[in-house]
C-alpha cells in the first residue's frame, strides 16, 4: 500500500487518537494536533514512531484560530516534506447542553469555530499545498461529520447546525477540488465512547440497550479509524463526495 503523509487535527484523544493509530498502524506517517502542550504529546508520537516504524509527529495548533493554520502547515512541510491527506476530525460539543431557547451567541460562536470555520480555512490552505507540490500518490480529505447534521437535539443546537453545515462544506469542497485530484469525503459517525460523550454515557448506555442502534453497542474510536485507513487506501477512490455513516445502524429507519 502507497504510504501517504498525513495530517489529522485533534489527534490527541478519542476518536482522533483511534485515527492516528489506525493510519500509523497501516504504515502511514502521520502527524496530529490539538491544544495541549507539546512535551506530552511529542512522547505519544515518539512512541507511534517505534512501534509502527513511521514518521509522526504532534503540532500545538487551536484550530479555531487561523493565525495557527499557517504554522502548523509549515511545520508539517517543513517536517514531512509534502502533505498527502488532511482529517479534519477536532470537534467540540457545546460546555453547556442548553435548550434552544436558552443557547447563548457565544456557546453558538465557539462551536462554530471550531467545528465548521477552522477545518473549512484549513482545508482552504491545505488543499494549496497539496495542488502546489503535485505527485501521483492519492489525494483525500475526511471530514468527520456526525448522524448530528441530520438528527436534531434541542439542547445542542449548535453542535447540529454545525455538522450540517460541515456536510455542505464536504460537497463543496469535493466539487471544487475534484478537478485538482483531492478526493474529498463525510465520516459521520453515530454514538462514539469517547471524553465527548462521558458526560451522557448512562443515557446512552440505556438508549442502546433499548434499540437506539442496530448494533447494541457503543461505537468504539478504532471503528472510525479503520474508515479513515479505507479512504485513504483508495478503496473509495471514485466515490469523492459522499457521506460514509459509521453508527451500527443507528439511522436505518424503521417502523
Ligand atoms: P473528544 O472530546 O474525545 O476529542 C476531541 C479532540 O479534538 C481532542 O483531541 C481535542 O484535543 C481536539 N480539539 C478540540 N478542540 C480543538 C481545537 N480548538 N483545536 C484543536 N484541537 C481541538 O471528542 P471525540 O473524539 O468524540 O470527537 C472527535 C470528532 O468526532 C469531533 O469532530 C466530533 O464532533 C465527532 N463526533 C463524535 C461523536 C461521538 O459520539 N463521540 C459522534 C459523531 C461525531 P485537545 O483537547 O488536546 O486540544
């Protein structure tokens, strides 16, 4: 399998560290980032290093704030030497679950940010670099969206807005840069055990058990990213657009 260098944002834990691990362990080199101090999570990709025998690397970088986006970039060339695929996976759910009718513009302007204008400017600059130092090696980006941008929850209205809008910016990203060789995808994941989803794990662990899935389980991070290791192997290479649902069937309808 081709090795591709790969950028995942919001590598650090949860679904983003079953990423990481799944591209390294498939022989990728892959560099992740997120908030938290470079020291500690310089010794994670040290130690992804030994294990699997690729490059990886970790890059402080807040998605949100696009003076980072630049850096963090850089930082990628400067240490990869070309960028192959961007996984767009750091996401936030709102600090406080609040009703529509009492969500505040500020909890609206945070997940907004993080959620939908950073990984849009981001893929804006990375899809640049990609076009700007071409190769004949197989181009993608993956946004991870959520069953969230169809499925409305009145105490996270942003966290639902966002993703929708996400799953627009996939469209628009892969008809723009079809055409440029980047293939570009939706993941929308159903219910993730995660730091993201500890706060409400009894109501989930009951929804499950009652039926909420297909599949009476908790998705497990590792299951998005053997999704991701898929994309990026090319097995959906004529497929650039499209929403892939990982969620053991939560959004099979039934009667
Ligand atoms: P976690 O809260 O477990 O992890 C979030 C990750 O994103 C961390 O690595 C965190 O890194 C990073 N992150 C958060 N904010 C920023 C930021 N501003 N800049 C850079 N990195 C940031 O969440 P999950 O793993 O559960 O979620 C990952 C993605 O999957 C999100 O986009 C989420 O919306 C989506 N998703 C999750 C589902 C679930 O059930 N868990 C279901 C559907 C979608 P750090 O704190 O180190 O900065």
């Amino acid at each position: 399998m081709e090795k591709l260098n790969v950028l995942v944002t919001g590598g650090t834990r949860g679904i983003g560290a079953g990423i990481v691990r799944a591209l390294a362990g498939a022989g990728h080199n892959v560099a992740f980032c997120g908030r938290g101090e470079t020291e500690k999570f310089s010794n994670l990709a040290t130690t992804l290093e030994n294990e699997f025998k690729i490059k990886a690397a970790y890059y402080q970088c807040d998605v949100s704030n696009q003076d980072d986006h630049a850096k963090l970039l850089d930082s990628f060339l400067a240490d990869f030497g070309s960028l192959d695929a961007l996984v767009n996976n750091a996401g936030v759910a709102p600090e406080v679950r609040a009703d529509l009718l009492e969500m505040t513009p500020e909890s609206f302007d945070r997940v907004m940010n993080i959620n939908l204008k950073g990984p849009f400017f981001l893929t804006q600059l990375a899809a640049k670099k990609i076009k700007d130092n071409p190769n004949d090696k197989f181009h993608c980006i993956v946004n991870i969206g959520s069953v969230s941008a169809e499925y409305a929850s009145v105490n996270r209205g942003e966290y639902c807005i966002s993703k929708a809008a996400v799953s627009m910016a996939t469209k628009l990203w892969a008809v723009r840069l079809a055409e440029e060789g980047i293939a570009v995808y939706e993941l929308r994941p159903g219910v993730i055990r995660s730091d993201m989803t500890g706060p409400v794990a009894e109501k989930y662990d009951k929804m499950i058990a009652g039926g909420l899935t297909l599949q009476k389980r908790w998705g497990l991070p590792e299951d998005i990213g053997k999704a991701v290791k898929m994309l990026l192997d090319g097995s959906l290479a004529y497929s650039t657009g499209q929403v892939i649902q990982i969620d053991g069937g939560l959004t099979v309808e039934r009667l």
